[in-house]
C-alpha cells in the first residue's frame, strides 16, 4: 500500500484557473520523494490538498491509506506537516507551542510536557524555548515547526520548502534530520527549488511544471537524461578547432559551439572527464587557451521537459541559526 | 474523550493573549467604560422624561447596555484574533490537528465568554463608584451569564466573518454587526419612548430581550417574566450563529 | 511648492477612494449611531431648556459631521503611518518637495474628503425629513465650515502619525476620538449636559465647531455661532498643521 497516492489530483479556482490539472503519483512507505517545480507550479497547492487543508476539486489522493476528503481526520492523525511559512503563535514561548500541539495531538496531561521536552532536545532549542517565538530567528522558527510536526511520530511527513532562506549549516542539519527520519522508516514528502537538495535526499524525484507532472524519476536518472556536463573549450588558434573536434568526440557527443575558435562537448562519463580530454588534446599538440566546465542545472531539466526557463532559482543565503 | 481538554487548551491560548500583549487589550477593556460615562454625561438629562424606570437616574439604565457593549467587543475581538491567525498561518495548524471541528470553534469562541468579565469588572467598578443602583446577587450572577452567553454569539458573528474574507480589515465589519445588535434596542430608553421605528426595530431585535434580562437587576427586582426570554432569545441565537460559524469552519479549504 | 502640494493631495485621495473598506466605516459608525440616537432619546426634545428645533434628528445631524470628519482626521492619520511603515514615506522625504507640501497634502485630501462627508449628511439628512432651515446659503455654510474642521482634524491626524510612527498607536486613538466628542456640546445641547460635562465642553472647540455646522440646520444662520465655529475650525487647522511641520522637522532631524 503506498504511503502517498494521488490519481488526476485537480484543483481549480474561480475563474478557471487550474492551480493543479491532474496528477496522478504514487510513494511508498520510507521513500523520501521529492517535488521540485519553479514558484506558481503547483507545489504548495498539491501539498495542501495532501495534507488535508484544501479539497480537490477533481481526482482523488490518499495519505496513509486514508482518502483525504473523505477522511481527513484519520489522515491528520497520521501525518506531520511543516509548511513553507512556520505555521506559529508569536505571542507564545516554544514550549508553550509544542505543548499544545501534543494536547492537541491527543497526549494526556501526564504526557505533554516529557513528549515536549523530547521534541524541543531534538530540533535543538532547549535553551531557547522559554522564549517568546516573536524573538526567533527563521531558522529557529522552522526547525520549532518541525518539532511540532514529528510530535506524534507521524507516518508521512510533509516538508514544504523546508531550506529556503536558510544559511548553509542550517540546510545541512535539515538534511542531516531527514536522512534520520528516513532510517526510521517515515515517509517524506519534500518540496524543493534545489537541485542538489533533492539530489542529496530524494530516492525519487518529480517535476511539477503548471499544474502536471512532466517527469519523475530519480535524481541520477534525471540528469542523465537531461545531459550530462560539457566542456567549452577555447582554443589557441581557429585552425585547431576541427582537429579538436576529432579529437574530443570520443569523449562524448559535440554540441554547438559559439563561434569558430570555440568547441563545446558533452563528457559522458562525467566531470572526470576533463582529464581525458586535456590529456588528448594535449597528445595531438592542440593548445586550449580557455576550459569552462558546465554542471547541468535544474534549470536545463526545466528547459528540457518543458521547454521553459526554471526562475529563482538560486538559494539567498539568510539566516544565521 | 479528548475534547474537553483541547477545548481547554485553546481557551487558555486565547486567555494568554491578554496577559501577554496588556496594552492591545486596554482599550476595549475601557470602552464601554468611557462610553458609559461619556452617555450619561451627555443624554443624562433625558431620564428625567417621564417614563424612565428610575427618575433621573440614565446611568443605571444604561450601565447594562455598556455590559452588554463589552460582551460585544470581546466577541468582535475573537474573530480579529483568528482572522490574525489566519493571515500568519498559525490556523492551518488547527486545521491540521485531528481536533473536531466543534471543540475547535467551541475552544475559540469560550474564551470570550471569559474575557467579557474584564470589561464587565472594570465598568460595574466605575459604575458603582458614581452612584449606580446595586442589583442585588442574583440580579447580578444573571447579568453576567448572559453576557459571557452573548460573548460567545458575538464571537461566532465575528469567526463567520473571520472565516470568509481571511483578513483583519474585516474588523470594522465585525464591530459594526455588534454595535448595532447591541444599540438597536432599548438601550437608551424605553420601549414606549423610543421613535417608532426604532420600536418595531427592538421588538424584532432577540439581544432587546437579552438587554431586558441583564436590566432587570439593576432598576427593579428579577422576574421570571424578563428571565425566560432573554434565555430563550441565547438560545436561538447560539443555534443560528453557531450553526453559520461551525459551517463555515468546516467548509474551509473547499 | 503649490504643484508638489496638489500632487500629492491628488495621490492621497486616490488610494483613499481605491480602498473603499477603510472608507465605508467614515460614514457607517456615524450614521449608526445617528440613527440610534435619534430613534431612542428623540422626545428630550420636550426638556425645558431644550432649543426649538424641527426635530432631534436635525440637531443630531451635526454632531454626526463632526464625528464623521474625526474619523476622517484618524484614517488620515493612519494612511500617512502606513506610508511611513512602508517606507514610501522615505521616498518622498528623499524626493525635492518642500517639507511642507508633504503635510499639506495629505491635509488637502481630508479637507476634500471632508466635503464628500458633509454631502452624505445633508443628503441623509433631507431623505431622512429633516429641515435646513438656513437653505441653500446655510447648507454652504455647513460645507465651509466642514471643509476647514476636515482640514483641521486632518492635521491632528498627521501629526499623530509623525509622532508616533506606528499605524497601531494611531488606531488606539479611535476610542479617544469619542471621549472628546462626548466631552462637548455635538449632541446634546450646552445648558442640558450634566456638570463635569458642561465644564469642559464650555471650552471643547469640538463644541464650536459642532454648535457652528449645527446652526443653518435647525435656524437661519446666525452670526455667532457660525463665526464662532470658523473661527474654532480655523484656528484648530493652523496649530494642528504647525504641529504636524515641527513633527515632520523633529523626525527628519533624527533619522
């Protein structure tokens, strides 16, 4: 039985516009599944509608076995959910939060405060949980929502965005944690802007491009499909260029350069092919004057399977933590 | 079962609110409090027209209404806390939890009832300073049930509206609906001194029963006959306005 | 410095008309309770010493002007903090217009706002039965005097606004709005208040100002008290609006 599954899921508005036009996926229990897609994709939508805070307005989804429309509330008791804006009470301490959330989760009086403290130790905000979550920096807030998502061991848990803003130690420690999860055999959903993010955490990657899913598959599979990296090579003397190319084609297909002295090609094994190439081109006795290596981007993925641009997509490095 | 204790937990989130940020809380505690002063100040004249229960004494008369007025503001301030809550996601939380919706909106909408005592304390305090009638124990127990009961149908009027435009700009909307529920009856006068329109207007109006029931105390003795209406009015009201907010709850997300 | 002031009057007025649910409430709470005081305490009418007039409501209209262009004074008020919140207001400090037209803009706006105001109670008025007894030069006075109290009153807003910095603190100033009013002679005659009440609005200009738009409506109009009531407006704009510029001087001297 998948953990996550979703046939035609629709969400349409006033007006039309359909927000998500039919997705149908399905994730297994343990799977950390990614879903990246540029901003106004669909994203938060399709996670809203898993996570019981919007109805479908077409298809069906089911979350830990339970239908979401129909069945919410055997849903919510099984899911955890950490959404793009930390979900929080200013006015409150972070203990006084995740207190309430167990009661709320249904803990007994006795209970609360131990579960509490448990969750406030592991996302690593003891010291400052007496504080009034007004005063936390976003890092603090967004791993405080995550307290208050895992504080009932949920079966599936929803991550939307969960990095963005974040400085580098924060992304890793959020890394680090749901690599944990997974070895504890829950269920992640994670939404994401970052290649790399989902490349380091997904098993299996999907590509939300308005409204419908355009790819999924997992993260190694995609780039493969997509290219792999090339090299632009500029050479001493245009003359050399045919003569390279005769050269470098062993290595991996050519693609087009920019103008006569330039040649660009793909290495099909990978960036450890700049070796061989320099190695070869060195042998014939052509001399490279400039060598530029070119990682595929989520941004060629995008233009690839749909044929546009992936905006925004460079992490701003924010917050301290 | 759990509810109760979640109902609990919420109320006293509510309750915490004013402990925590004092000075938003101030002035709807004085309002009615000012209000109070400020009519009889002004209108004080007008109980000596014959008709008035006390003569000369307008204060009395519309102390109840300041009760009232308090009841009011608390519930329209419940509603501008949510739609708060709304606007900076803390809801979807609620949302999420596997909380029925009922005990979420009975947990919402009970800590008004608390929270009228405050403006209530502070204007009976002022009140009686000035020279206001005592109503006696039990005139007085009956006022307060039936504002904390109004309290909590003004909080449903303003979760409704909460729940619909999803914004704190739909404050002024959420006072307007109390203040005219709350003005539109005998509150300045008597029945048979009121303009006529303003008669059938009270007469059709169930919070002039409500009115009648927490004014009883404070110029005459407590009867059965002012009791069972103003309770019967609570009662419809609860259902109507209940009813609309536990819908409105429950379609949210549709 | 002329051009600079209409400029920003015009943007002022704009983005007041655009954004109706801060306008509606204005007009709404005063007419409200208008309606509610003249439908519970009309036969005060029969006190002794009460002045003749055709009916409570026309006396009562008044005191819903003045109530109504207060309001309008307090959005004023809360329109020029969010602006400054929003750092819009930066940017005009930064643009070559004299400090001054950055004042009497917004000020501008409320006076012409304040005609819009004075329209919905006459109009309401004369709909509603009531009489101007001073006819057309008495309805225009009516206008003048709103228009200059408008001003005033926008005046007070913006230097709130300048001082306080804060759209919140500005807000809590609504229930203050009241305690002056009621502090006078809008609604109910002088002689007829109760005594702490009397004291005070004896020299409340709120009650000039009020007395002054009350005058062409339940009697021709009279010298004194739309003079008066000028004179009141007039005077309450000019030391408002000089508050308002040594508020603007004092927080551009300290950023």
């Amino acid at each position: 039985m998948a953990a996550i599954e979703a046939h035609g899921l629709e969400r349409e508005f006033k007006g039309g516009l359909k927000a998500v036009a039919g997705i149908d996926l399905a994730v297994e229990p343990g799977e950390v599944y990614g879903f990246l897609g540029p901003n106004g994709a669909g994203k938060t939508t399709t996670v809203r509608m898993l996570v019981t805070l919007l109805r479908p307005t077409g298809g069906s989804a089911r979350v830990a076995g339970f239908d979401v429309a129909r069945e919410p509330a055997a849903v919510r008791r099984r899911i955890g959910v950490a959404l793009q804006e930390a979900a929080l009470d200013n006015l409150m301490t972070g203990r006084e939060l995740v207190e309430l959330q167990a009661t709320l989760h249904g803990f007994a009086p006795a209970k609360v405060a131990g579960r509490a403290a448990e969750l406030i130790e592991r996302v690593g905000l003891s010291e400052a949980q007496e504080r009034r979550v007004g005063t936390y920096s976003g890092g603090m807030r967004r791993r405080l929502d995550l307290a208050m998502a895992l504080i009932h061991e949920p079966e599936v848990l929803f991550l939307d965005e969960p990095t963005t803003g974040l400085d580098p130690t924060s992304r890793f420690t959020l890394w680090d944690e749901v690599r944990r999860l997974k070895g504890e055999g829950t269920t992640v959903f994670l939404t994401t802007q970052y290649l790399e993010e989902a490349d380091q955490l997904a098993d299996r990657v999907a590509i939300i491009s308005a409204g419908k899913l355009v790819a999924e598959d997992t993260p190694a599979a995609l780039k493969a499909d997509i290219g792999h990296p090339h090299l632009n090579l500029t050479l001493a003397h245009g003359d050399y260029a045919d003569a390279a190319r005769t050269v470098v084609t062993e290595f991996g297909p050519l693609r087009d350069p920019d103008g006569e002295a330039h040649v660009a090609v793909e290495l099909s094994q990978g960036a450890t092919g700049i070796a061989g190439v320099v190695r070869a081109l060195d042998e014939a006795g052509l001399v490279v004057e400039a060598l530029e290596l070119v990682e595929p981007t989520l941004d060629d993925v995008f233009l690839a399977k749909t044929g546009k641009h992936l905006e925004g997509a460079d992490a701003p490095v924010e917050e301290a933590v | 079962m759990r509810e109760p204790r979640v109902v609990w937990a919420l109320m006293r989130r509510a309750l915490n609110e004013i402990l925590r940020v004092p000075g938003a809380a101030i002035p709807g505690v004085l309002a009615p409090t000012i209000f109070m002063i400020g009519l009889s100040g002004v209108f004080g004249a007008a109980a000596k027209l014959r008709g008035f229960p006390i003569a000369d004494d307008f204060r009395t008369f519309i102390i109840p209404v300041g009760l009232l007025q308090g009841a009011g503001f608390t519930g329209a301030a419940t509603g501008v806390n949510l739609a708060r809550d709304i606007e900076q996601g803390w809801f979807d939380r609620l949302l999420m939890a596997p909380v029925g919706r009922s005990a979420l909106l009975a947990g919402t909408v009970l800590s008004a009832s608390l929270r009228c005592l405050l403006p209530a304390t502070a204007l009976l305090i002022v009140g009686f300073a000035l020279g206001a009638r005592w109503p006696g124990l039990l005139g007085l127990a009956l006022a307060i049930v039936l504002i904390s009961a109004l309290a909590a149908v003004a909080a449903c009027w303003a979760v409704m509206l909460a729940l619909r435009f999803r914004t704190q700009q739909a404050a002024s909307l959420m006072q307007i609906g109390t203040f005219v529920a709350v003005l539109f009856t005998t509150a300045y006068a008597p029945k048979r001194l009121l303009t006529p329109w303003l008669r059938d207007v009270s007469e059709l109006n169930p919070v002039t029963h409500v009115l009648e029931g927490v004014r009883q105390g404070f110029i005459g003795s407590v009867t059965w006959g002012k009791t069972w209406p103003a309770f019967a009015a609570l009662l419809g009201l609860t259902v109507v306005f209940g009813g609309f907010a536990l819908r409105s709850l429950t379609r949210v997300g549709r | 410095m002329r051009r600079a002031t209409l400029a920003l009057a015009r943007r002022s007025l704009r983005n007041t008309l655009r954004r109706p649910q801060f306008l509606a409430p204005l007009v709404a709470f005063p007419t409200l309770f208008l309606a509610v005081n003249t439908g519970g305490l009309s036969r005060t009418t029969d006190l002794p010493g009460f002045p003749q007039v055709h009916g409570f409501f026309d006396f009562q209209l008044a005191a819903a002007i003045t109530q109504s262009l207060l309001l309008g004074g307090v959005a004023s008020g809360i329109a020029v903090a969010l602006d400054i919140e929003g750092g819009f207001f930066d940017r005009l400090v930064a643009a070559p217009v004299p400090r001054l037209a950055l004042v009497a803009g917004r000020v501008l706006a409320t006076g012409v706002l304040a005609l819009g105001q004075v329209a919905w109670f006459l109009a309401l008025g004369l709909i509603f039965g009531a009489h101007i007894e001073g006819g057309v030069p008495g309805a225009l006075v009516v206008f003048a005097i709103g228009a200059v109290a408008g001003t005033g009153f926008g005046a007070i807003g913006v230097a709130l606004a300048l001082r306080a910095r804060s759209a919140s603190t500005v807000q809590g100033i609504f229930p203050l709005v009241f305690v002056i009013l009621f502090l006078s002679s809008a609604f109910f005659p002088r002689e007829l208040l109760s005594q702490p009440a009397k004291a005070v609005a004896d020299y409340n200009p709120l009650s000039y100002i009020a007395e002054g738009l009350r005058d062409p409506i339940v009697s021709t109009v009279s010298a004194g008290p739309v003079l008066y009531g000028l004179l009141a407006a007039a005077a309450l704009t000019v030391a408002m609006a000089w508050l308002a510029v040594l508020a603007l001087r004092g927080r551009l001297a300290n950023d």
